[in-house]
C-alpha cells in the first residue's frame, strides 16, 4: 500500500510537475504570432489613447509630464528601430546616432538659416531616412553581428565627427534651437502642448507601425526576418525591402531626434553616442520589438524606472542588466508577451484564436 | 470664572503671539539641482554642499529680512543623476510644481543652457558655475527680454581664468626651471568643457610668451601612454593637464613614470589630493584649484570655509573647491532680496546683483557681476616642491584686465 500510494504521489508530483511547465511554457512563449481578439485590441487601443491623453489632467506634476515626454520621444525612435528588428531582423545598436542626424539636421538649418520646427522637420526627417539607407548598404553583404559592429562603429564616428565639427556642429558645446514654432492658438513653450505635440507623433508612428504590421510589407518583412534565402527565392527582392526598412526606421529616428532637439532647446554629440544607442537596443528588447505596444513598454521601464524606485545610474544599470537578463531566459519576446501571455492564461486559450488584426506590430 | 476668563485670554495671546511668530519666519523656497549620483558626481556633490552649508548658516543668523518679513530658506535638492533629461525634469518640478524663487546649478554647460531655457521664462534666478556658459552670454540674450536675463555665471570669464592661471604657474615654475620655459603642451579632455576651456588656456599661454601645443584626449581615457609618450616626442618644457582633475590623477602618475617633461600643471588637483595620495615628482609640479584650494589656503577666511564644509561631511575629492562657486552667491542673493525689500520681484533683484558688490569668501576682492552677468577674481595656483608630498607654494595671479590677442573673449 505505502508503494501505491508513493507511486500515485509521484505520479500526481509528476503531472502536477508537467502541469507547472506547461503553465510557464504558457507565460513565457513568445506568441507574437497568435492574433488578439478584435475586440481586445480596440478597447486596450482606446484605453491606452485615454489614458495617454488624460495625463496633463491627472495632476502628477511638472516633473512626470517632463519625464513622459522623454520617453515619448524616445519610444517614437524605438518604433523605427523594432520595424527593422522586429519585423525585418536588423538589429543596430546605433540608432540614437540616426536620431542625432535628425536632430542636427534641423538644428543646423534653424542656426544657419532661421528655420523653424514645422520646416525643418521634414528634411531632418529625410536625411534620417537617406542616413539609415546608407549605413544599410552593408546589410546587403552582411548580417547579424557584423552589422551590429558597423552601426556601433557608425555612432561613434558620428559623435568624432560632431565633436570636431567646428561652430558648423557646435563642438561638444552643442547647439542651441528656439522654440516649437506656435500653431495658432497653441504655443508649445506650455508643457503640456509640448507633450500633446509628441504625443501626436507618437500616435503616427504607432499607427505607421501598425498598418505595416498588417499589410503585405510587414508580412515581406518577416518573411525576410525568417528566412532571408527563402524569401528570395520565391522572388521578393530581399536587398530593396532591407533598404526600405532601414529608411523607414531612419524617418521615425528623425522625427524622435527633432522632437528631442526641441524638448530640450539644445543639443550635443554626447547625447547620440554609443551609450545612449545601447540603451535603445536594450529598452526594445526589454518591451519586445514584434509587438505593438512593446517599444512603448520598453522606453517607460527604462525612463521611469529609477524615479519609481529612486535609482541612481549605477544601480539603474544593474536593474537593467538583470532585467534583460530575465527577458533572454524567461520573456524572450519581451514585457510585451509577458503580458499578453497572462491576458491568454486568463481569459483562456481560446480567446488567442480570435479573429481580427494580432497585436502584434 | 474669572480666572478661566484670564487663562482663556493669555492662551489666545499665545496663539496670536504664536502665528505671528510664525508668520514671520515664512520660507524661501530655492532649488539645487546637481548630480549626486553619474559621472559627475564629485563636482555635483560640491554645489550640494555648498549650498548646505550656505542655508543653515543664514538661517542660524536669523534668516533674510524683506520688507517686514523675515524668511529662511528652505532647499530643494534634485539629483539630476548626471542625465540632461532628469535635469530638465527636475527644474520643471522646481519651477511649476514647487515655485522656487532661484537654482543653483548644474556643473555643466548643456545641463545649464537647457535649464536656463525654463528658469528664463518662468524668471527664475539660476546660478551656473560653468565658465563655458560665456560663449552663450551676449548682449542679447541677457538684455530684459532675453532669454538668460535670469542667469547669472559664478564663475569667471575663461579667458580671465586662464590668465591668471597661466601667470600663476609660469611665476612659480620658471624660478625651478634651468631655463626659462618656452613649449607647453595643453593636454585636454575633448569634450564641451575641455575644448571650451583649453581654447582660451591656449591663447592665455601664447600671450605669456609660450609655444603652444594642444593634444585632446577622448573622455573617459584611462591609458594615456599612447598619447604621452606622442608629447614627450615634442620635448616640452612644461605638459599642462588642463580640466577634469578625476582624467589628471590617472594621466599624471603615467607621465611621471614616461618623464614626459621637466615640469607639470595639473589643474583642478587640489593640495590636499596631491598630498592625501601621497604623489611625489622630482620634477616642479604646480596644482591650480577652481577656484581656491583647500588644501593650502593662505586665507583665513578660505580655511575657515573649508572646514565647516567638512565639517558637514562633505568628502574631500579633487573638485571639493568647486563648492565656493556656489556659496557666496547664496549671501549675495539675500542681500539682493532684503535691499530690494520683496522677493516677489524678480526683475529688481537682477537689476540690484547687477548694480551691487559682495566680499564673499571665494575672492579677498569685492564680487562684482558684469554686463553680461559674469563675475571676476583670480585663481590660486600651488607648486609643490620636488621629492614632497605637502611642501606648497602657492600665489594668485590677477586676471588680466583684456582678453590676448586672439581671444574673442566669453
């Protein structure tokens, strides 16, 4: 009897055991590919849109509001760089350097010519988009890390080059811009216009993101990001779209960098180096760069992460580092499917079948 | 019912007596926004300090009196973690949320320009400690409408630094030198401040009679042999370690070992770092503080700071001097607000810092602002003596009274 019973302990320990792994093989899947419900999708797009646009109203302060348009901004530019990882698997740990060609192009033209917001912002836009083309040259010869390297190179030599550039770039001294050029009625030295201003941005490039996402270019693109020989050899011309996404990813880089030149009125190299490039990589990888929502997700754990819980930077790396950590192990789709892998426990396996547009980007 | 009548009176005297009490000593509220925490942390720490002690020391005498009031400061302090955005956030909080009347800070030129850019509008009084703030202080950005009326540098000109530096070291070492020198090499971090400070340590050097060379560094070097041994090839008579006196103690103990020269400047290394660290040359080295040294002060008054600055726990770190950038100015602006009789007033309190003088601690010298809201006084420089660790001597140069030739000035 004592025998039986172990055996039907064992057997129960052994189920319940394949039970439990189950369940973390659940949570932590990567399902980017597994649709939402239509319904699911609406009403956290229209929460999201409330909840965004009611924060000037909540009364958290000056400080906040500062702090979320800075994550803003820099969730604009992670958009551009999770459609090139995410979607077509280039990774570059150089992007705030494509920022930076955004952000200068526009504060060079404002210097030299008098420009405003509203003028430049379409041309530092698309010197970004030519600027990621170029530096994506490479990417039709080589991949993976070797790309990696060159786009870290890239940053490095952008901020050489920024550092030296004579009253031309500023120097390290930077240069200085006005204000957002008033729309009428609306005067965007007022921080919370300043934040409805990037907000809108961020709505366009979230849309931007999605509608790729569902269109026949996203699926090109992850078609590429899964099997580069494949897709060429049912005919999709694998060099062209590479470019394309690296341009598409340099527009949204350009509106981030001139969104940021005129949050803060005044630019450096040291603000497009290579450690402010790392640490986009690492805020979309903590959010997940094949959903929608991730690389949103990614820049408000990074940018409120050390107000939240008061850390200085040394411990704000460290939290980092094992955050990422974690992610590799245990969430390698990121926050992102974290959360939508509870949403699926919950609301039951069958609810992930739905119909309709995924939450994916 | 007589005598509670009369208590009732005396209590309510007492609760009168009390909220006038009260009344009178209402608060001051003024914002520090420094990185105690980063990269920077050792200057950042300085301008808490300082401020610190500043407050306590006014509020123990009895706090500022405007008008029929009399107030005592109450600080904010905001970590800006060394990150221009927390920095930007943290003055918006200071400004929008808590309405400070004035800022103290930052310790460097981009956190301080984009900072202006809030304190401006809001007119906000903002004290900077970066002399590279004088290449964006013209004319017309301080004029009334201008977008740094509200902004004043508590640091010298560069030039005006430079010179007096330069004249500090060349007294002191020529004496020790077979002959007197005629090459410096600058050799300078490349970064905003280390490029905006050394343009104008060059100029001041060629005014003295110098043939300059400038090798810049990249930020965050620690092996410096490569480039070291590149200026030893120049063969120069003093290797000048200009800015950042955190790169200096690790390039220093290189170019000893390398004997790059027969000489060395270290600037920003105080005395009393050279002597803690025990470091000895055989070979003349002079040591500039930012702007005197706490390590080896002539002056009294300068002593007397330093060790109430330490007294409060402050850490004794190359940059500690920074501190007095900040402090006088904390005593210079309540005598502003108490002439001018309102802290309300934003405008007449720029308009009496313009028109007064203060004898503050950092300068035997009267501080008096410029046009272009920049203060003068001179920098001490120290040489100590070969095969010693804590044998100083040291002098303070003034500053020249025009920029050399060559130098636009800022």
């Amino acid at each position: 009897m004592p025998a039986t019973d172990n055996s039907a302990g064992k057997m129960g320990a052994a189920t319940e055991g394949t039970r439990a792994s189950e369940r973390l093989a659940l949570l932590t899947a990567d399902n980017a590919s597994v649709p939402l419900p239509a319904s699911v999708q609406a009403i956290t797009a229209i929460l999201l849109a409330a909840l965004l646009i009611a924060l000037p109203w909540l009364g958290l302060g000056y400080r906040f509001l500062s702090i979320a348009i800075t994550t803003i901004y820099t969730a604009i530019g992670l958009y551009g760089l999770a459609l090139q990882f995410g979607q077509a698997g280039i990774m570059s740990v150089g992007h705030a350097a494509l920022m930076g060609i955004g952000a200068y192009t526009s504060a060079i033209l404002s210097v030299q010519l008098g420009w405003g917001f509203w003028t430049t912002l379409p041309f530092a836009m698309a010197m970004s988009a030519i600027v990621g083309g170029v530096i994506g040259l490479p990417t039709l010869r080589v991949g993976g890390q070797h790309y990696i390297i060159i786009t870290f190179c890239f940053c490095a030599l952008f901020v050489i080059v920024l550092t030296n550039g004579g009253t031309f770039t500023g120097s390290a001294t930077g240069l200085d811009v006005g204000s957002v050029t008033p729309l009428p009625g609306i005067n965007f030295d007022k921080l919370s216009n300043n934040y409805y201003l990037v907000l809108a941005a961020l709505f366009l490039a979230l849309a931007a993101t999605y509608l790729i996402g569902i269109s026949r270019y996203g699926r090109t693109l992850r078609a590429i990001r899964e099997n580069e020989q494949l897709a060429r050899s049912v005919g999709i011309n694998v060099d062209l779209h590479k470019l394309g996404v690296l341009m598409v990813s340099g527009l949204f880089a350009g509106l981030a960098g001139v969104l940021q030149l005129y949050y803060l009125r005044h630019i450096s190299p040291t603000l497009f180096g290579a450690f402010p490039s790392l640490y986009l990589a690492l805020m979309v990888m903590l959010g997940g760069a094949r959903y929608l929502y991730g690389p949103l997700i990614g820049a408000i754990i990074v940018n409120f992460l050390p107000e939240v819980l008061n850390l200085d930077p040394v411990d704000s790396r460290i939290a980092y580092g094992v955050c990422l950590l974690l992610v590799i192990l245990l969430l390698p789709g990121g926050v992102s499917a974290g959360i939508k892998n509870i949403y699926c426990a919950i609301a039951g396996g069958s609810e992930g079948q739905g119909g309709g547009s995924n939450g994916r980007a | 019912m007589r005598q509670l009548g009369l208590g009732l009176a005396v209590a309510a005297a007492g609760l009168a007596m009390a909220l006038q009490t009260a009344r009178a000593d209402e608060e001051l509220p003024i914002g520090v926004i420094a990185a105690q925490s980063g990269s920077f942390v050792s200057a950042g720490n300085t301008i808490v300090g300082a401020a610190n002690l500043a407050a306590q020391q006014i509020n123990d005498a009895g706090g500022i009196k405007v008008g029929d009031k009399t107030y005592k400061i109450k600080l904010y302090i905001r970590d800006n973690r060394t990150d221009v955005n927390v920095s930007i956030a943290a003055a918006r909080e200071l400004v929008n949320d808590i309405g400070v009347k004035a800022i103290w800070g930052t310790e460097t030129h981009d956190f301080s320009v984009s900072m202006a850019k809030i304190t401006g509008p809001a007119k906000v009084l903002q004290f900077s400690g970066n002399s590279s703030l004088g290449a964006v202080l013209d004319d017309k950005a301080v004029a009334d409408d201008g977008w740094l009326h509200y902004a004043f540098q508590s640091e010298p000109q560069e030039w005006q630094r430079s010179g007096s530096t330069a004249k500090g070291v060349l007294s002191l070492l020529t004496p020790q030198l077979k002959s007197p020198p005629k090459h410096s090499v600058v050799f300078v971090g490349n970064d905003a401040t280390g490029q905006y400070l050394s343009s104008h340590y060059v100029k001041a050097l060629e005014a003295e009679g110098q043939k300059v060379d400038l090798v810049r560094y990249p930020p965050d070097t620690t092996d410096f042999s490569p480039l070291l041994t590149r200026i030893k090839g120049m063969k120069p008579d003093i290797v000048h370690f200009w800015y950042n006196g955190d790169s200096t103690l690790t390039a220093f103990p290189q170019a000893l070992k390398l004997g790059v020269a027969p000489s060395y400047f270290l600037f920003g290394v105080d005395p009393g770092i050279y002597q803690e660290r025990s470091l000895k040359a055989d070979v003349p080295v002079t040591l500039s503080c930012v702007p005197v040294c706490w390590g080896s002060s002539p002056f009294p008054e300068v002593k007397q700071y330093f060790d109430k600055y330490f007294g409060l726990g402050a850490a004794k770190g190359p940059q500690s001097s920074v501190s007095l950038l900040y402090y006088d100015y904390f005593f210079w602006y309540a005598k502003a607000l108490e002439t001018v009789g309102k802290i309300d007033d934003p405008d007449a309190v720029v308009a009496e810092l313009l028109k007064s003088d203060y004898k503050g601690v950092v300068s035997p010298v009267p501080l008096v602002f410029n046009k272009h809201h920049q203060v003068t006084f001179a920098t001490e420089v120290c040489m100590v003596q070969p095969n010693t660790s804590d044998q100083f001597k040291c002098a303070v140069e003034q500053p020249p009274a025009a920029p050399p030739p060559g130098d636009n000035g800022g």
